[in-house]
C-alpha cells in the first residue's frame, strides 16, 4: 500500500435546480476572457440531453487521443515515432464550435436607435465570432425543451426515444440536471494523450493542470479526455481546464461553484487512496466488476494501518485530519451513496454523484399513497419516473443493483427525517431494508 491525498467533490444530484449559478461564477473567475468565450469550466447539464459539447459520451465518435495498454494505464495513440507524429498533426477526432455552441451577445443598437413602430424592438443576438446576426441553431440546454423540440430531438437516438415515449405516455417524461466540473481523474488520459508534457497531476492533491509555459497547443488532450474537459483557447493557441479552484483550495477556500452554489449540493474534500491499485481498478475488464474496484481505492482515513503509513509516505498531519473530517469517503465508500460518472471510461474520475431521487409515476391519484415515500419506493423500485436504465447508464455501466442500493438510502433517509419532524414513531422496517 502506498497512500496518496486527492481532492475530490460529491455532487447532490437531488438538490441541483438546474440555475447555472456555479457555471457563471465559474466563468466570471476563470473564462471571462477573449479566446474562451465557448468555454465553461463548469457547465450543467439537461438530462436526458446531448451534454456539452453535444455528445460527448458517444465515446466511437470521438476515440481519438489514447489507448488503454494492459495494465490500465492511459497512453498517446499510435505506435512509431513517425505514426505518433501523423496522430498528432491530424488530431483527427475533436469537437468544433457548433458542438459547443456559438457564443453570442445582443446587438444593443437594434433596441436603443430603433425607429418609431408597432412592435417593441428587441436587441438582435450576433456571434461573437463573426459580429453577424447568429446562426445558431443548437446550444447547451436546449435539450430543456423536451416536450416538443422536434430540432433536437431528430438529432439524438436518446432523444427520439424519448419522443416515442412522450407520444405514448407524455405524463411519463423525465429530467434533471447534471453539473460537470474536469473529474481531475486518478487516471487521467488528457495527461497521457499530451505530447508535450504540459498536461500534470498534481502529486500532493491530485490537481490536473495544465503548463502554459509547456503547452504547445497540440490539443491531443482535447480529443483525449472522454470528458471532454479540456478546451482550447483559441487567441493564445494553449489548452486550458478547470484547476479545482487551486489558488483558493491552498489558502482553505473552497471552489468557486461550491461556494456559490444555490442548491449547496457539492461536498469538497480530501480522499486518501492507494496509488498501487489505481492501474489495476482502471484495468478491469468486467463492466460490473469497475464500481466496486474504482471504489477499493479508497482509503479508511481512520484505519490506524493507513494513517500509519499515509505518515510514512509524507502526508502532512493536517491532510489526514482533513481527510478525516472529508465526507467524501463516508458518502462514497461508507453510506455507499455515491456513484461516479461513467466508470467505464477507466479513467477514475474523482466527482462523484449522489443519484437523483424521484417519485414512483404510477401511484395511482387520489389513492392517498405517497410517490415518495421509502415503503412506495421500496415495493417499486423499477417505476421511479427517472428510469434507473438511465441513471445505470449514466453512473454504474449498467448495473442497476449499486443506483437501488443508493436511492434506497435516499428515500429511506427522507421518510425517516419526515416520521421524525412529524413526531411520529419510527418505522424499524425502513431502517431494516437500507442496511
Ligand atoms: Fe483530464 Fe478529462 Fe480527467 Fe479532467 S476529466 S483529469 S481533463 S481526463
Ligand atoms: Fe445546480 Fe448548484 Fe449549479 Fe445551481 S449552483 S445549477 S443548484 S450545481
């Protein structure tokens, strides 16, 4: 065992109301600037959607910068000199703007010098990257528009499945919202797929950067990460990323988007793990086998056998303190609540998300039967009106068993909150079936 400090966030997805606060405090602290006007460090997205940029976990279409070898580890694409070479030139598989989107302002002089008319002018959108009136025709959260954006919905397989169902069932259409930070990744391909050297992961915590100074604009970690969290400003020709809000993390503050955030869903902490089994939970072939190895990295920060040796390897005391007093490993690892984004990548993202709590849809009306209350939810688990199929997808690469042991835990901790605030007697069965 060899004991290394991450930080890491866990997001409340339950909690999240969708406002954009923490992306525009993101961006007036680090993209309010011309060559990154695209850019959102943090974005939120609509779910089911095509994300930012748009379809970015279509991983077939976007395969581009690095490669798996077999211990788990992440490297450049392409074998000799000269075909890494060629690789790196073409950089063939990168988004372009259209699938982040067009940024665009108002053109003021159509509201302010309007002549005298029927109508009450309006300022005119115009792209920031031709001065003209926008072309836009899709950006991020347009995906809001389920119930009739027929525009995106011929776009994305998701999305026409979707229609189909709303055709059937309208009352059975579902959303929520997914903020996304860079997962600053134990295992990160951004820094396997850079040339140059430029891409580096902090050793003290974890931190994925990028060197100014070494960038050489090659952008291979664009198309590498499968995240898609690495982005391009295209006035200084230098990838750019979310830095964990460093600067603040090293005087004691917490990122920007916690801070800010409305919904106060985003839990920010260190995590102890072990850096011998990284390769090998990266390495794990079985889909249903990842979640369960991504999360044995994790390290009791209380077991005196790793404090022991997180001493012996040069944690500061404050930093296993810290890493005592995180909630990071008792929502990940002890309540089990916590799940990460796409583990299948292999990359082992560090944010991980409670999974959305809904109601069960076909409580019928009138009946007097709560759709949220854990006893419903227990008996129909496989009838939230967010399908676990989806939220498996999303969190577990398929397996529904880890999502149920979760929204279990959730549904059971809200009803034992509410008999409790009630004054009612406390259900043992509740507590029986969450463990
Ligand atoms: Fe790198 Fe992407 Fe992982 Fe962030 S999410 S550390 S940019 S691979
Ligand atoms: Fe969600 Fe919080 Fe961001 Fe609002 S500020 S969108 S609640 S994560």
């Amino acid at each position: 065992m060899r004991v290394m400090a991450q930080m890491s966030m866990v997001m409340n997805l339950d909690k999240c109301i969708g406002c954009h606060t923490c992306s525009v405090t993101c961006k007036q602290a680090w993209t309010n600037r011309s060559g990154v006007e695209y850019v959102w460090f943090n974005n939120v997205e609509t779910r089911p959607g095509l994300g930012y940029p748009r379809r970015y976990e279509d991983q077939e279409e976007w395969k581009g910068g690095w490669v798996r070898t077999r211990n788990g580890r992440l490297k450049l694409k392409a074998g000799g000199k000269l075909k890494k070479l060629a690789t790196i030139f073409s950089n063939p598989k990168m988004p372009d703007i259209q699938d982040y989107y067009e940024p665009w302002t108002y053109d003021y002089d159509m509201l302010l010098n309007a002549p005298a008319g029927e109508q009450t002018p309006v300022a005119r959108p115009v792209s920031l990257l031709t001065g003209e009136p926008t072309k836009i025709t899709w950006s991020a959260n347009w995906d809001d528009d389920l119930g009739g954006s027929t525009a995106t919905m011929a776009d994305d397989p998701i999305l026409q499945h979707m229609s189909e169902h709303v055709a059937e069932e309208f009352e059975q259409t579902f959303m929520f919202y997914l903020p996304r930070i860079c997962e600053h990744c134990l295992n990160p391909s951004c820094v396997a797929s850079c040339p140059s050297g430029a891409m580096y992961k902090r050793s003290e915590d974890g931190i994925v950067l990028v060197d100014q100074d070494k960038c050489r604009g090659w952008r291979m970690c664009v198309s590498g990460c499968p995240y898609k969290k690495v982005y391009f400003n295209h006035k200084t020709g230098k990838a750019e990323k979310c830095t964990l809000c460093y600067p603040r993390i090293e005087v004691g503050l917490p990122t920007v988007c916690s801070e800010t955030c409305v919904g106060r869903l985003r839990y920010l902490g260190l995590v102890l793990y072990d850096v011998d089994k990284v390769a090998e939970a990266a390495s794990v072939e079985d889909e249903h086998d990842l979640l369960e190895a991504q999360r044995d990295v994790f390290l009791d920060p209380h077991d005196p056998a790793v404090i022991a040796q997180a001493r012996a390897d040069g944690i500061p005391e404050d930093w296993i303190d810290a890493a005592q007093r995180s909630p990071i490993h008792r929502l990940i690892s002890e309540y089990r609540v916590a799940l990460p984004l796409h583990p299948e990548y292999r990359t082992m993202p560090m944010v991980w998300y409670i999974p959305p709590l809904s109601p069960v849809v076909d409580v019928v009306a009138g009946s007097g039967a709560d759709g949220e209350d854990a006893r419903t939810l227990f008996a129909a688990i496989d009838k939230l009106r967010i399908p676990m199929e989806y939220l498996a997808g999303l969190f577990t690469a398929g397996d529904m068993e880890p999502v149920a042991e979760s929204l279990k835990k959730l549904a059971g901790m809200r009803s034992y909150m509410r008999d409790v605030n009630l004054g009612a007697e406390r259900d043992e069965s509740i507590a029986a079936s969450i463990g």
